[in-house]
C-alpha cells in the first residue's frame, strides 16, 4: 500500500529535519535532543567501536557527544550535514576519553592512537591494493589520513583532534598521497 514518491528519504528524517532539531535543541526542546539522540546514536555508536574496543570509553564517548550538542547547539551554524557535525563532536570526545586513560606520547610513539583512529581504513578497503597500501603508511600518516579522508576534518580540525600543527598535517598529507600514488601505479 504504499507509494514511491520523488523524495528518496522518509517524511522526517532528511537533513533539513536534522538542522530543524538542531534549532530546537539550541532553543531547550529535550524531546528534539531525544530525537536527535534516537537518530543517530547508532551509527555513531557503531563507528566509534570500530575505534575502541572499550564499550566504557565509547559509551562515555556517546553521552558527552549529546551533552556537548545540548550545549552547542544554540551556537549551530548549518554548513554541512548534521551528522557530520555529530561525527566531528563525537570523535573528539572519544580522543579526550583516550587521553584521559593513557598518559600523552610523543608522535614517534603514538602508534597507540593512530591505531584507534586507523582501524576503520583497513576493515573498510578490506583486502584491496588501497588497502594494503594505507597498512603499509607510518602511523603518523595513517592517522592524519584517516581524519581527512574519513572523518571529513579540516586541516586544522585534524591538526586539533591530532594535537600536531596545521602545517604537520598539510606535510603528512602531502607525503601520505605521494606514497600512496607511487605503490598504486
């Protein structure tokens, strides 16, 4: 009985409706944060496990990410997609929960970190020559990869969530492309 319509996404669950609930967040409507909450809590869940193997630290992760929405969302600005901006917020609370655990680390040694952040890459590309060639990457570069390519940061969000200068990243990525387009030849 029902109708395929022109419109590919469900009555409200587009991106507008997103932004809309954003608002009323912003305006102190709990059932908006509910809703926004219930839409998409799972996949930030799912893609923060492939990130940490810990469900404390990804569940802490979630909470803080919904606080620091009922808090920002007044200051929202839609330029991009709503889950974009979940994703941005969530990973960083994600980072600020593994910072918290394990004592900071120089970026020679920050393998650690450049695995939480790496391992959707390789699971993702599975056994491709894409993939086998992101493996093969210094971690430094995997990681400042792996923020850009995936998560969609800026530079300078990368260079944030990183804790290394804007620059570092812009040389990082640069190495990491040319490396990856000599062993894709």
């Amino acid at each position: 009985m029902s109708t395929v319509t022109a419109d590919p996404a469900p009555a409200g669950t587009g991106p507008n409706d997103d932004v809309d609930l954003v608002r009323r967040v912003g305006a102190g409507d709990r059932d908006a944060l509910a809703a926004l909450y219930e839409r998409h809590a799972g996949w930030i869940t799912v893609r923060l496990s492939r990130r940490s193997h810990d469900p404390e630290l990804v569940d802490t992760a979630l909470q803080d990410t919904f606080l620091a929405v009922w808090k920002q969302a007044s200051d929202y600005r839609p330029s991009g997609e709503v889950g974009a901006w979940l994703w941005t917020i969530a990973v960083r609370r994600l980072i600020d929960q593994l910072r918290r655990r394990r004592p900071p680390q120089p970026i020679a040694d920050a393998a650690p970190l450049a695995e939480v952040i790496t391992h959707e890459i390789p699971l993702a590309l599975g056994h491709t020559d894409l993939g086998a060639a992101f493996a093969a990457l210094d971690p430094e570069l995997q990681a400042v990869l792996a923020a850009t390519a995936l998560d969609g940061l800026t530079n300078a969000e990368a260079a944030s969530l990183l804790d290394i200068p804007v620059g570092t990243v812009k040389s990082r990525l640069s190495r990491a492309r040319q490396i990856l387009k000599e062993v894709l030849r």
